[in-house]
C-alpha cells in the first residue's frame, strides 16, 4: 500500500494551518501504517478528524481526538478496532493496523471548524 501527499489547504482562520510532514509512505498488507500531520492554530482546545474518500464516493469519517483533552474523541464502528489517533500540541497521527486492500483510499487530516484539510493518497 502506498501513501502520497496530493493537495494541501488551510483552516478557516488565516492563522491555522494544516501540513503533512512526509510526502510518501508506503507499506504492505498486514503491516501498519502511521500517517502524519502537522497543524497550528489560534484555538485553545483543538480537534483534528480524519477522514477517508474511495474514488467515486463521499467523504467518510474515521475519527476525531482533541489534542489538549484525552475525554475529546470519537471513532466511526468501522474504525474502533484496526484505526487510532494521537494528538499532540502541534501534530495528529492516524495509525491503521493490519493493513488491507481495502484500507487504499484517499486520507484527509483536518482541524475543525474547516473548509481545508491534507490530503493523503493510498495507492495498492
């Protein structure tokens, strides 16, 4: 599985930003993977979500982790098991376990409220 950086855009204030820290990532089925995003914002008690897109389809949510409160978190039934967050000051990390053809979509970080997020793309 391999992991590209496509687009990336900024938070609804000036002031916030969102930024992949590496460009590619690639691993195989079975292994884990843990994708990285950067941010700063002006917010006191930030949340940072994932998101993923199949081709063709909507976006889908994944989760959300608050990066200065551990009770601010909230995982989509598909994501409780194999998907995982952490979030720090300046930087939020997803992490997939057992990885499988079926995890290939297109990754989004993104700080909320906001009209931007990262933009990951997984490739088989």
């Amino acid at each position: 599985i391999f992991f590209s950086c496509v687009l990336c855009f900024s938070g609804l204030i000036i002031s916030d930003s969102v930024t992949n820290t590496e460009k590619d990532v690639s691993n195989t089925e079975g292994r884990a993977v843990t994708l990285n995003c950067s941010y700063s914002t002006t917010d006191s008690y930030p949340v940072l979500n994932w998101y993923r897109r199949y081709p063709n389809q909507a976006m889908q949510f994944i989760l959300f982790k608050g990066a200065r409160s551990s009770n601010v978190d909230y995982k989509a039934e598909f994501a409780r098991v194999r998907f995982s967050s952490t979030t720090g000051q300046y930087s939020t990390q997803l992490q997939i376990s057992d990885l499988s053809l079926s995890d290939s979509a297109i990754y989004y970080c993104a700080l909320r409220p906001t009209i931007g997020e990262n933009l990951l793309n997984i490739y088989t």
